[in-house]
C-alpha cells in the first residue's frame, strides 16, 4: 500500500466513533447471522433474538473494551455497566421487533434488521459515557494532599 494510504488509515483508526462503527458493524453482522439461521432453523424469532445476544455479548465485551474504547478501568465494574447498555438495547430491540412484526406485518428479520440500526445509535453513546467512562477527578480531589506528600 502507498504510504499515504496506510497513514490515512493510522489517523482514522484513532477515531474511536470510526473503530465502534468497525466493531458494532462486524458484531451486528454476526449477530444477524445467528438470527437468521435460528429463523432459518424455525426457531420463534424472539428466541432466535435471544441466543444471538446470548453468543454475541461473550465477544462483544472484550472487545468494545480494549479496541473500541481501550478502557483501562476495573474489568467487573465496566462488565457489569457493559451488561446494563447491552440489556437496555436488548429490552429495546424486544419491543421494536414485536411492533414491526405483530402489528405492521413486517418479516422479523427484516425487522430485527431495523432494531438493531435503531438500538446501534443508542449503545454507542451508553458504551461511550456510561459502561467505559473515565473518571474525571473534581477540583476538590485534585486540591487533597495524597498520603505520600504527609511527613507523618
């Protein structure tokens, strides 16, 4: 590759809304895929809904985690904030998907398509400031004396 290629490449990989697009979009994927073999299978498509998210959310974590967000906080803490973002979009596509299909006819693929594009948005701003914050410290901390400066 040109030189001007891959250092393209470097700078917009420093993006982090570009590398969730990269990551959300690959794990949307996947996730899609399970839906659609379980539907494929005969599944009910709320079941085959919650074993996509039963396999995915293994991956999605360690993942978000280090490449999208390269969090370096408390691994249970982000997990368990991961878990509330994660189920919030689950709940979410829960309601979404049911609507489009039971009520306007729609295929629940196609719908589940839709829900995922629509929870997406959402998960990104919940992962970002929510699952794996950075915690700021206030004027007030800053202004403490640590234990070490304490000549006792």
């Amino acid at each position: 590759m040109p030189p001007i290629v891959t250092t393209r490449i470097a700078r917009i990989s420093r993006i982090q809304g570009f590398r969730y697009f990269v990551v959300a979009g690959t794990t949307a994927l996947f996730y899609l895929g399970v839906v659609a073999i379980g539907i494929w299978l005969g599944w009910y498509y709320i079941h085959a809904i919650l074993a996509a998210h039963a396999i995915l959310i293994i991956s999605a974590f360690p993942v978000y985690r280090s490449v999208v967000f390269e969090s370096q906080g408390r691994l249970l803490p982000e997990f368990i904030r991961f878990l509330s973002v994660w189920l919030s979009g689950l709940v979410a596509g829960l309601v979404i998907t049911p609507l489009l299909v039971e009520i306007l006819g729609w295929q629940p693929f196609i719908a589940q398509v839709i829900a995922v594009a629509a929870v997406g948005i959402g998960s990104f701003a919940g992962h970002r400031w929510f699952s794996f914050r950075t915690r700021r410290t206030t004027q007030f901390e800053e202004h403490q004396p640590s234990v070490e400066s304490d000549p006792l």
